[in-house]
C-alpha cells in the first residue's frame, strides 16, 4: 500500500512534497495524480495550484502562499478552520506574508493529508527543503513526490538538448543566488550551462558568463513560460541576446520579472533548434480556438486540439431543457420495458442523459435494456451509454454521424426481427435523415422528443469581447444552430479570426452571417473538422517561414495587436 492510502496520525497528519513540473499539467506523474486524489489540503502559489488541482478530490481546501497577480492576498476556497501552531483559530486564507512552513504545519493539525506542490522538483527548490526540516522537527510525517525538474523539462519542450554522444559537461546555475566563484567556475568550462533566471536579468547573466571566460559569440536560447502553450523562445548569442530581446519588444516590460530558461553552449546553436522545436512548431501552437459547445460535449475534440498546441475554450450555445409535452416520452419508456422495440438508437450524449433521467424517475436502471439492441451514433455517445451499464451493439464503423449509422443498420428481416419497431428519442429540432433511412431499411420508427434544445445564456462579457474583437484564432462551428446562437448570444466573430465548418451547409450558414468560412471538413466529423483546421494551421506556419515572416497567430493580425518579432519557431 503506498504511503497516500495509509490512514493519518490523529494528530499529526502528513505531508506529502510534491513536484509540479514546470507548468504542463501533462508532466505531472502517476505518483503525484495518487497523492493529489488522497488529499485534504493543498499548498501553493496559485500558478502550481492551477497544475494541480484538476487531479485533487472534490472539496479539498487550497492554501495561497502568495499574492495574487495584482499583489492582493488570494483567499483560501473551501478552507475549513484549522488551528494554528498557538492554539487560536483561524482559517488557512491567511495573507501571503504568513510563512509557507507554518502553513504547512497548521495544515496538517488534525489528521489531515497535506500536499505542498511546488513548480518543478522538490529537491531543488530550497523553501521546500526548510519546510521538509521544520516537519521532521515537529515530527510531521512527510514523504517527497519528485517532479520534472524545470531546468531539465523546459530545454526538451524548446527543442534544445543537454548533452549529445560526447557527454559534456551540463552545468544548472540558479541567476538569482549566483555567486562571483560560481559564474567564474562556469565561465571556465566549456560544457552547457542552463541559466535560471527573469526576461530583465538574463541579459545580465550572460554579461557575467562572457566576463568569466566564455565568449560572446557563444549561442544560447532563452525560453519563457516553458511547457505551456505560452511558451517563447529566443535564439541568440550571449552577446546579442539583450538586443534580441528589445527588438522582440519583450524589454522593457512588466513582465520583466517572469521566470526563464536560457541553455548556453553549442548544443543550443539555432540550426539545432530548428530541427527538434516539436512544441511551439505543432501546427496550432499557441491559437486560442472556440469551441461552441460544453466542456462535456467538447471533451474528445478539445483534447485533440490540445494535441495540435491549441488552447481551447468552450463556449456552450445550446441549452437543454425537458419536452413540452413529456407524455410521449413516458410512453416510449414504458413500451420499451414491456418489450415495444427491437432497437433504441441514441443520437446525442443528451439523448442518454434524458432517457437515463426518465428511468432514474421510474426506478429502473440499465438492466431493462435487457433484450433490446442499443445503437450509438458515435463514441461519445457510446461512453455515455457505457457510463449509463449499457453497452451499444452499433456503433458507425466509419462517419459518426446518422448517415454513418444508417450504412451499418441492417435490414429489417421478419425472420430473425420478431420486432419491427425502433425507439428513436432525439431533440425537438433533429433532421428527418435518421428516420426516413430506418423507414427505408423496413423499420417502423417512434420518433420521441426527449428534449428540447434552445439558445444558452451569453457568455461573460470578457469572452463577448474577445469573440467580436479578435481575440480569438479560431472558432469550430460544428452545425447551423451553433453558428445561429454562437451570433445571437456573443456577436459576429472578428474578421481576423479562422473560421472551420463540419460541412456545406453550416458553412452556407456562417456566410449567410457575413462569415468568411476559411476551413471546411472533408466530412461531417469534429475529428476530422480538428484535423482540417490543423492542416491549416501547418500550411500558413509553412508559408510565412518560406517567405521569412514571423510565425504568428491570427489574433496578432488584428488592429492593435502585439506584433511579434522574435525568432520564435
């Protein structure tokens, strides 16, 4: 049994150091997914909290150990009282000034599991080690979760490697803590040195490798917000390095201040770099895509463009709400159980979740599928039924859609059918493609209304903005209706933003709303709609390194946007 399964002391609890990494929640190991499940407390800056918590228990309490972006004190949520180290009361929403020790301490009062995430790996992370030695004092249990190293994580993100066959020395110098002796002993080597430092110091930094010995034509790159779909890479030499940066306009800035990791030896030479960039080289890298649906309808396909670079946002412009008349619902599910219908075929995940409601309402579960054959039209679909107990005995084996389901419906056969009848419960406003193909195959269809779709309440007024004043990329229509209400509830995307349509008649749709539809699937599937949109995304990245413009985003095309000039790649 691991040590996150075991029960706490009553009065000591645990504490687990974890890793975080350098800002891919991806990174995060099965070690740490294991210890975030099984805690009660989480502690951490609020950028290792965004990593983490996605893997953490519902309820768990969170613990800010420092400001927020605007300098404010962040609240503890969900934070129950917890009695401090004195003995007062007080909750863990303290300001951030209260040292992250006590935190931990006062946290772990009680029994409960504490996780202290940390960027990176504990091990290298000097706070955590002082916090490690005041729980051995206090006679904490505590046990260490390492993590992807930001030093080793964030050069592989950039396409720049350590070491190569010859093995040379690789040298990790913290800019912040450096001492004359340490950057006198590195200057004199010629391994690679990775630099941790801040976008207004590592210009500083390079000036004190070229003052101990290294020259200044020696290449490095320096990267900011690595691993994420943020992330910016520099190639320079450690004597041009703090012209390249005011020339990308990054110097001077507020955000002088951001962390980066600048690898300096021949190893990071630009030619290199253009051959292993495989992060901010993927096709959609960095483009913020709209995708006008639920975050559980968009699962799949939010996933998908995540694996091109893309930093999806769902928009939901559909509501669902019960049928008018719930009567002929009732109906169905009653001759269903009685034994009406040879099929029932389920077109939506909103489907599912209304027949699964009317059952919840009558008492019944998946068992009274029993004897009746269960089509899907595609594998969202089908997880929802799996979810329900109900395993589909059809699903597509080519287009998920109900053109592809019919391609695979057998024919209605009155020697092996003892049953002529198909239970079809669907939304008020689906297209007749579905039953006249059944009614054509020989079945008899009960088309049932099982929910009503209708236009979803506006998105928050940031997003409105951002959709009509082009901050986003891209935006994935995948029917009329989404192009209709996505207009109605946020406004008319801007015209620097790519617009990508499941097929013709959602594109007719979106022109028709004065849209200028730049990507369209070769068939009707988001997968392959995602896959469109990526090609084009390849295509004019393509293009703009054949002509030798910078690799942008369509956002940066609008009027007023930042312009980058880096030598990103």
């Amino acid at each position: 049994m691991s040590p996150t399964a075991l029960p706490a002391g009553p009065e000591h609890g645990h504490v687990t150091f974890l890793g975080a990494g350098p800002g891919d929640p991806g990174l995060l190991t099965l070690r740490a997914v294991e210890a975030l499940a099984h805690a009660d407390v989480l502690v951490a800056e609020h950028e290792v909290l965004d990593v983490v918590r996605t893997h953490a228990r519902q309820g768990v309490a969170e613990v800010h150990t420092d400001a927020d972006p605007a300098g404010n004190p962040l609240p503890a949520t969900g934070t129950p009282q917890l009695t401090v180290v004195d003995g007062a009361s007080a909750t863990v929403g303290v300001p951030a000034v209260r040292d992250a020790a006590h935190l931990v301490m006062e946290a772990a009062r009680g029994g409960r599991r504490v996780v202290r995430a940390v960027s990176g790996d504990p091990g290298l992370d000097a706070y955590a080690a002082e916090e490690m030695l005041a729980c051995a004092a206090a006679g904490v249990p505590f046990e260490v979760v390492p993590g992807v190293a930001t030093a080793v994580g964030v050069p592989a993100y950039a396409g720049v490697p350590l070491r190569d066959a010859e093995g040379a020395d690789v040298r990790f110098v913290d800019a912040r803590t450096a001492s004359d002796r340490c950057w006198t002993e590195v200057g004199a080597s010629d391994g690679t040195v990775v630099v941790s430092a801040t976008l207004d110091s590592v210009a500083a930094a390079a000036g004190e490798l070229v003052s101990a010995g290294r020259k200044p034509d020696t290449p490095l790159t320096v990267t900011v917000a690595g691993t994420t779909t943020r992330q910016r890479t520099w190639s320079a030499t450690l004597g041009t390095i703090a012209q390249t940066l005011k020339q990308a306009k990054v110097l001077p800035s507020p955000d002088g201040g951001r962390p980066v990791i600048a690898v300096v030896g021949e190893r990071s030479a630009p030619a290199r770099r253009d051959q292993l960039s495989w992060f901010e080289s993927k096709p959609l890298f960095g483009w913020k895509v709209l995708v006008p649906r639920t975050k559980e309808q968009a699962a799949s396909l939010s996933d998908q463009l995540r694996s091109y670079g893309a930093v999806p946002h769902e928009v939901p412009t559909i509501a669902v709400e019960p049928p008018r008349t719930p009567q002929q619902m009732e109906r169905a599910v009653k001759g269903l159980v009685t034994g009406r219908y040879e099929w029932i075929a389920f077109t939506s995940v909103n489907a599912v979740r209304a027949v699964r409601e009317k059952f919840e309402e009558y008492g019944l579960d998946a068992r009274a599928f029993a004897g009746i054959k269960v089509a899907a039209v595609g594998e969202q679909t089908a997880k929802a039924l799996i979810a329900f107990g109900v395993k589909p005995d059809l699903v597509p084996s080519g287009e998920q859609s109900a053109a592809g389901l019919l391609e695979d419906w057998p024919p209605y056969d009155p020697v092996f059918d003892p049953i002529d009848r198909v239970f079809l419960p669907r939304a008020d406003i689906a297209t007749e493609t579905l039953v006249a193909g059944l009614i054509e195959l020989g079945w008899e269809v009960d088309d049932v209304t099982a929910y009503r779709t209708v236009r979803a309440s506006p998105p928050p007024a940031e997003t409105r903005e951002a959709i009509k004043g082009g901050g986003f990329d891209a935006v994935l229509f995948t029917s009329s209706s989404t192009v209709r209400n996505l207009v109605g509830i946020a406004g008319k995307p801007h015209n620097v933003t790519v617009i990508a349509c499941i097929g013709p008649a959602t594109a007719k749709t979106a022109e028709e709303h004065g849209l200028r539809v730049d990507v369209m699937a070769p068939e009707p599937s988001v997968m392959k709609l995602a896959e469109a949109l990526a090609d084009f995304g390849a295509r004019r990245r393509a293009a703009a390194i054949e002509s030798g413009d910078p690799v942008t985003r369509p956002s940066e095309r609008r009027p007023g946007a930042r312009r980058r000039r880096s030598t990103t790649t």
